[in-house]
C-alpha cells in the first residue's frame, strides 16, 4: 500500500480508510506493507496490528513548494519499496490518491506488478472545478494514476459518476467498494462520562458534535451559520467542533463576529477516546460538507452511537436513509441544517430510535 498518511498522522478519511482495509487484509492472510510518510511518534519500521509500516522522510531536502515537498516523498517511498520489493515478491501493489502517484507508476514498471488506485476524493470535486494551475496540475496527476491503475476503486456511485465524468474511465476499470469502519475502535469511551460531560458542556445543554478537517469542502461555516437559529429555538445548546485545518482561525473569528463564541467550543484535534465519549455523548453529529465522496466519519459516528446530520450529497447521501438511520439536509443551506438539527433535539424518540439501528 503507498498512501502519504497513516494513523497516526490523521490529516482526513484516507488514513483511517487504508488502515482498516490494510488490517482486515491482514486478517484475511494476507501480508500487506504500508509505505508512507513519517510521523514524529513512530519508529521507522514498526508492526501496527498486523500491518508492517514503512515510514519515510517527506521534508529532505527541504523542499521549495508543496509539488516538491510530494516529489521527494515520493522519491522517498521508491526507495523504501524497492528494497522491500527487491526482497520479497509482492502481488499487487495499491496507491491512495494522487500524492502517491509517482512512486506507484515506478514501481508498477519497474517490478511489473498489477497497480490497484482507489481515488478517495478528486481536485474536481473538492475545488468545484478547476480554478487554477495547481489544481489543474494535481488534476492531471489523479487521470495519470487512473490511466496507469491496472483497476481503479472508488467508495461511492457518487465517485463512480464523477470519475467516469472527468477522467473518462471506462466502465470495466472502476469498481465501487464503500469504505467500512471496525466497530471495536468506536467503543471505549471515557470511564467516567459524567465528569468527562462537564467538562464540555452545562449539564441542561443538548451537544451537537463537528469533527473534521477545517476546509470549505467540510462545511463548518454552514454549521456556524445554523448556530444561531437553533439557538434560537433551543437556547441550552453547546456546539462542539473538533479538528483543524486552514480555516480554524478563520471560523473562530466568525463565531466571534456573530456572537455565539460563548455556546461554540473549538476542541481542535482530539484523541479517540474522547471522540468517542463526545459521540456517545452528542445529541446531533454533524457533517454539513458540500463535498463528500463517502463520509467515512458518518459512519464513524454511527458506529459510536450518535444519531446524524448530514447533508444531502455524494457519499452521505447514500450512507443516511433520511429520518431511517439518520438526517439528510438541502446542502449548502445553513437554515436547513438547523432545521434538523431542531427536529434530533426536540424529537428524542427519533434520535433514539435512529441511533439504536
Ligand atoms: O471518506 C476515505 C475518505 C472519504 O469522503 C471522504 C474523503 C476522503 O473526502 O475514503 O477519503
């Protein structure tokens, strides 16, 4: 597997994805190696249940730009993988995304193994189209790796659409594999929930719980634009929203211009365990992306025991059976959000009954 992040450098989904696929393979009997980039914490070699990780440098040199800081990387997993795959014989080897392109159209020649791609997310999708030579660039790289993939998985009908609509690709090359989550990682929680709860919240307010990266894609600034409205109509409300990324100054500010930064607690990243707490313990998660591929957090939430918000697009639409296993809202629209944000906090019998599925 070449994927440029693993648990535990979390930056989105991806990681998570390839580490679960990676390790029900393992289970299965199969032996699967992970190259990636490093993380500070992890050795360079290290067995993680199961899964023998390869952890390479990504910043030497020091590099000038973004494209050159994948390109050493890149550089960095050839060289990782070729002395592994010049001692072992490996069948197949699996690229995640375009970061990793490079090494994999290298190693697919050098060693004439079939190359698998999955295309979590596209530049297309997460940009709204192509506005600029970066994205035109790192376009070009995602239709490179389908044209070399020997088959190309995506997570959803929705990203089967998108890929046959930009890249062309034929029907036989692309197969749709949803994203799974393993239950077990979702099911400790803080020992004592009660204490932990006040630490977040009044003990009379309802949680409605973000996690994700801060980037428009995600839509927290549309769940910002629902806080009022809900509290509105239901004042005891605390928000709380996990994860960084480049907006998080810039969402901060705003929840400070509109004057609810006192009912709005930015948590930043979060370890699992308290993100399970806060999913047991949320009256409403919420994911309000107007880009979304999959949603492998819906899931994660689900499986957690939250009941969802989600809107209606990509992936999440096809994850979240509105009113059945949880709520879809019009994407893009913040009055929407609220509205069924209200419905979980009021409709208890609902939001039991959906979370209980
Ligand atoms: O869940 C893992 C993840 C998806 O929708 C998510 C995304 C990136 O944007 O496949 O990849």
């Amino acid at each position: 597997m070449l994927s440029w992040e693993y648990p535990p450098k979390v930056i989105g989904g991806l990681a998570r994805a390839v580490a679960d696929l990676s390790e029900a393979l393992v289970e299965q009997g199969h032996e699967v190696a992970v190259v990636t980039s490093d993380h500070p914490d992890c050795a360079p070699v290290e067995y993680v249940s199961g899964v023998r990780v390869y952890r390479v440098n990504q910043h030497y040199p020091s590099p000038q730009g973004f494209l050159d800081s994948v390109l050493y990387m890149n550089y960095h997993l050839v060289q990782a993988a070729v002395q592994l795959m010049s001692e072992e014989n490996f069948d197949v080897v699996h690229a995640h995304d375009w970061l990793v392109a490079p090494a994999a159209k290298v190693l697919k020649h050098a060693y004439g193994v079939p190359l698998m791609a999955t295309i979590h997310a596209t530049e297309w999708g997460r940009n709204g189209g192509l506005h600029n030579n970066l994205q035109r660039h790192i376009n070009d790289v995602e239709w490179w790796l389908t044209y070399e993939a020997y088959r190309v998985i995506c997570c959803s009908e929705y990203m089967r659409n998108e890929l046959r609509h930009i890249f062309h690709l034929p029907d036989d090359k692309l197969t749709v594999i949803p994203n799974g989550v393993t239950l077990k990682n979702f099911s400790q929680t803080h020992p004592d929930l009660d204490k932990f709860r006040n630490q977040w919240a009044l003990p009379n307010e309802k949680i409605v719980f973000f996690i994700g990266r801060h980037v428009h894609e995600k839509g927290v600034d549309l769940l910002l634009d629902a806080v009022p409205k809900v509290l509105h109509h239901h004042p005891s409300t605390k928000f709380i929203i996990a994860g960084k990324g480049p907006m998080h100054d810039e969402l901060k500010a705003r929840a400070y211009h509109m004057g609810i930064a006192h009912k709005v607690l930015f948590a930043g990243f979060i370890d699992d365990l308290t993100r399970n707490s806060l999913y047991q313990l949320a009256d409403a998660a919420v994911f309000p992306s107007r880009y979304e591929p999959f949603g492998i957090v819906a899931l994660e939430a689900m499986a957690a025991g939250a009941p969802v918000v989600v809107s209606d697009v990509g992936g999440l639409k096809e994850i979240v059976r509105h009113g059945e296993t949880g709520l879809t809202f019009y994407a893009g629209n913040s009055n929407s959000l609220a509205d069924n944000i209200l419905t979980l906090l009021y409709d208890r019998q609902h939001a039991k009954m959906m979370k209980n599925l």
